[in-house]
C-alpha cells in the first residue's frame, strides 16, 4: 500500500534549492579557508630562520 504525501510547490522547490546554494556556499568557504590556513602554516613551518650571528 503506497504511503501519500505531498510534493512540494514550484515556489517551495525553488526556495529550497536557494538555501540548498547558500549552504553549499557556506561550507565551500569554511573548507577553502581551513585548507589555506593549513597551508599557510606548513610553509611557516617549512621556511627556518636565518641564522643569527653573534658577535664575538
């Protein structure tokens, strides 16, 4: 026996794929700056100081 229910509007549809884009937006940004942050440390990490001289 098949259960009913019911299908969105063409206006909820849309409303949800606009939120749906914003979330994927969101989560876009969050993950690229994750990703440069963690970049940006290894080479702070892989960059060594100059050697510092010490007077005699």
């Amino acid at each position: 026996m098949a259960i009913p229910f019911n299908l969105p509007t063409n206006q909820e549809t849309e409303e949800n794929y606009e939120v749906l884009d914003q979330l994927f937006e969101q989560l876009y940004e969050i993950v690229r700056q994750i990703i440069l942050r963690r970049r940006g440390r290894r080479l702070t990490e892989n960059v060594r100081p100059a050697a510092v001289t010490q007077p005699r």
